[in-house]
C-alpha cells in the first residue's frame, strides 16, 4: 500500500506562486508514475502533470510554461511548483500515484493511477 499526503496549498493573488508537495509513504518504490490532477468546483478533474520515474515529464496545456513537476525519489516526495498563477487555477489539487509503466498518452487517464491523496485546495484571487 502507498499513502499519499498532499500539503502547500492556499490562497494567493493572480501572478503569485505556490509549490504543492505530496508525500508518499510505504511501499513507495514501485511507484513508476505520479501525477498531479485538479478539480474545480463544478467540474470534471483534470490531469495537470504527471512524471515518471526517470523523469520524463508531460503539461497540460493550460498550465505549459507556468507550472513546473518534479519528483525526488529519495524523499518520496512529489512537488508542482506553481507560477504566474490565475484565477482558474484555483482547484482541490490531487497527487496521484501509479506503479504500472503506461504509454504517455494514458499519464492523465485517472485509471491508471493506484493511489490517491485527499487533496489540498488552491485558490487565487484576481
């Protein structure tokens, strides 16, 4: 089993920043692929960014350019760090965790991940 924890969120002004963690924890070295998803009130979630473990990375459009995931394997610990942030940024943030290799165009399917944590909300103020 892995348990994941999300932490960083909060409120900020449009064009501030955040960086989001999620910690992992048990049995952390089987996970291949983690992501990061959002929802927004009212809507479907959303992939936002996923790496794997070697680092190979894919954005979603929306936030190319602006956010940034990265992975430290030895601290079990996923990040998103989050610039130049606007107001539809704002979201319940999700950290996902797969331990199956996936074809990149499945890394924001929501099947494909095992693991999830409880989320950590962002919102940003115009």
């Amino acid at each position: 089993q892995v348990q994941l924890v999300e932490s960083g969120g909060g409120s900020v002004q449009s064009g501030g920043s955040l960086r989001l963690a999620c910690a992992a924890s048990g049995y952390t070295t089987s996970m291949y692929l983690m992501g990061w998803f959002r929802q927004a009130p009212g809507k479907e979630r959303e992939g936002v960014a996923a790496i794997t473990r070697d680092g190979s990375t894919t954005y979603a459009d929306s936030v190319k350019g602006r956010f940034t995931i990265s992975r430290d394997n030895a601290k079990n610990t996923l990040y998103l760090q989050m610039n130049s942030l606007k107001p539809e940024d704002t979201a319940m943030y999700y950290c996902a965790a797969s331990n199956s290799v996936w074809d990149s165009v499945r890394w924001f399917r929501e099947s494909v991940y095992n693991y999830w944590g409880q989320g950590t909300e962002v919102t940003v103020s115009s």
